[in-house]
C-alpha cells in the first residue's frame, strides 16, 4: 500500500457527493488501546560489565487514546478523522564505565484522515479503514553520567517538523443498542518522524543549572552541514511504527 495510494483514496472519499435516497449518518467515538514497536530500530544501549548490547524498538510502542468524526455516506462507504495522544514506552540504557544511565521516549498528537469500508451487516459489523497519519512528535532524552567525579544531567527534547506515515485497520462493530456499538479494532501503522531541531530543556553540572550557560539551547537539524558547525546536527530518522489493538465505543449523532 503506497502512500500516494491511500492520500488519493482519502481525498476522493472525502471528496464524494451524498447521494440522494441514501443512509447517511454521523457518529463520534472514543477509545483507547496499545501498540506494539515495529519497522523496529536500535533506541539506546546497555553495558553491565563485559556485556555490551542493544535496545531495539520504536517510539510507536506503548498507549493511545483519542476521539474520532465519522460520517458514513451509505452502508457501506465513509470517512473519518480521528485525533490521538500517544504515549510511547521508556527505553532505558545504561554504561558501565561513565555510570551512564538514560532513558528515551516519545510521545505527541496524530491526526488521522481514512476511509470506512463497511460490510453493512447488521449487529455484528466488519469494516476496515485505510489513511494516513500526520503526527505532531515530541522525542525526550535525559541523560545522567558521572566521570572523573563530575556529574552531568542532561535533558533535550527533539521536535518540530511534521511526521507523514500511512496506517490501515480491521476492526468489527458489536451493535448494543440503537445508537450505540462497541468495536475492536486491529491497526498496523508506518510511521518514521524526521524532528527539525534539539532543544536543551535541562543541563545541570555537579548540582548546579549550566543551562544558561550553553552557547547554543538548540540544535537546528539538517541533512548535511560543515565538519566544523556548532549549531546544527544531522537529522535523525526516528521510528514510530506500531502494530496495536484498539477498544472502543461509536455512537450515533
């Protein structure tokens, strides 16, 4: 499934008239689940003695929550944009010869604009969802190190830019009431988020704040830059890919 694919399938479902004599209907839901890391990268390292090794996983793992619009053109057709936090999983590392330890997360809003296939079947609903994910993404690092009796704590956040990626889902629609049906849904999404710069939000030496102090708070990122610069570093690519399971509720407007 190319993204060229599902942005033009979302722009024409969006795009189509309602027909006349056609079942049209509203509905908001809400829900909550958890994704699983993959498209899987090395976050962070681990060193405990002799042992040195990596911590693989993607930023996309951990809880969401969120609130979508829906509109259903007919039975069978319709269109939704939903709004999500994520609150992705904690990775930690560790080294044994500075006393490193670090933790790294990410977290931030995806806004989803898909189409609904649905079966139309009544009481028992299956449906898919096919569109893309733009994430407003937020990376936290901190860090805390000793070395020769001086220790450093170090907190950045790497943000900016957008993140485009293409998500799809099955699901099934279980009817408990008029207006009113509990779903479960399974969504595979493809996310890598390319933040626009690193900011200093803490850097303490021996107890004492040095953040003021830094020539530079913020770290503009590029894609290439001179050997030499000071206030610029390449540009990550950073994973968000998930695949995860969602509970939820729609009801009729």
């Amino acid at each position: 499934m190319s993204r060229s694919f599902v942005f033009s399938a979302v722009v024409l479902c969006l795009a189509l008239p309602a027909g006349s004599g056609v079942a049209q209907k509203m509905y908001f839901t809400a829900h909550a689940g958890y994704g699983f890391g993959s498209g899987t990268q090395m976050i962070t390292t681990n060193m405990t003695g002799s042992t040195f090794g990596g911590e693989y996983g993607s930023y996309g793992e951990g809880f969401r929550a969120g609130a979508s619009g829906q509109y259903m053109f007919n039975d069978n057709i319709g269109a939704e944009l939903d709004v999500s936090y994520w609150a992705g999983k904690t990775f930690d590392g560790s080294g044994a010869f500075t006393q490193l330890s670090s933790s790294s997360r990410g977290s931030g809003l995806a806004f989803t604009p898909a189409i609904v296939i649905s079966s139309g079947l009544p009481v028992v609903t299956p449906y898919a969802k096919a569109g893309i994910v733009l994430g407003v993404l937020k990376v936290t690092n901190e860090e805390k190190y000793t070395e020769f009796f001086n220790t450093w704590e170090i907190s950045t956040d790497e943000k900016g830019g957008l993140a485009v990626g293409y998500t799809g889902s099955i699901g099934v629609l279980f009817s408990v009431g008029s207006t009113v049906d509990l779903f479960v849904e399974a969504t595979a999404q493809s996310v890598t988020y390319t933040p626009s710069k690193m900011d200093y939000v803490r850097y303490v030496v021996n107890g004492e704040s040095r953040l003021e102090q830094l020539p530079h708070k913020t770290l503009d990122y590029e894609d290439s830059l001179p050997i030499n610069s000071d206030s610029a570093a390449l540009a990550p690519r950073e994973p968000f890919s998930s695949i995860g399971l969602t509970l939820g509720v729609r009801i009729g407007i």
